[in-house]
C-alpha cells in the first residue's frame, strides 16, 4: 500500500550548512598556534583546520585589534609588505 502524504522526507545531509563562529578565545588560540608555525606547516594547518588566511587576516587580536588601521596581513604573507621591501622594483 503506497502513502497517501505527498510530504517528501528531508535528508539530513542536504540541510544548508550553518556558518562556523569562533569565540574570541578560539581566536586567540588558533592565531597563536597559526603564528607558532614554521615556513611550509601553515597551508596544511589551515587545510585540517577548515580555516583560510584571509579568516585570520581579518580576525583583531590583542593590539591589533586597539589600532583599527592596522591589519594582521604582514604576518601571515598577505597584503602589503613591510618597510624594508619598499622601494625595491
């Protein structure tokens, strides 16, 4: 006998993925870890972590985060370079 319902059941895995947000504490500890890392470990920090740089980029931490002109983006290899670039071709 077939269901009269015209419903169609939901499948769970197709539900609309929700947007991940971190505390600041999860902030702080993720770019701590992130700037602890040597040249070559960050890419694949950031792949198991589900995270990009720019997320960081953008995330105000400790002084940065009291001098709003101010970004993170020197630290992580994105964005302008510092003073002693400057000049050069």
């Amino acid at each position: 006998m077939m269901d009269e319902s015209n419903e169609v059941p939901t499948d769970p895995s197709l539900e609309r993925r929700t947007r991940r947000r971190f505390s600041g504490a999860d902030k702080q500890r993720l770019i701590a870890e992130f700037d602890g890392l040597g040249r070559g470990e960050k890419g694949p920090w950031l792949r198991r972590n589900g995270l990009y740089a720019s997320q960081l980029a953008n995330w105000p931490t400790g002084k940065l985060a009291q001098d709003p002109g101010r970004g993170r983006h020197d630290r992580i290899g994105t964005g302008p370079r510092g003073p002693e670039t400057e000049g050069r071709p």
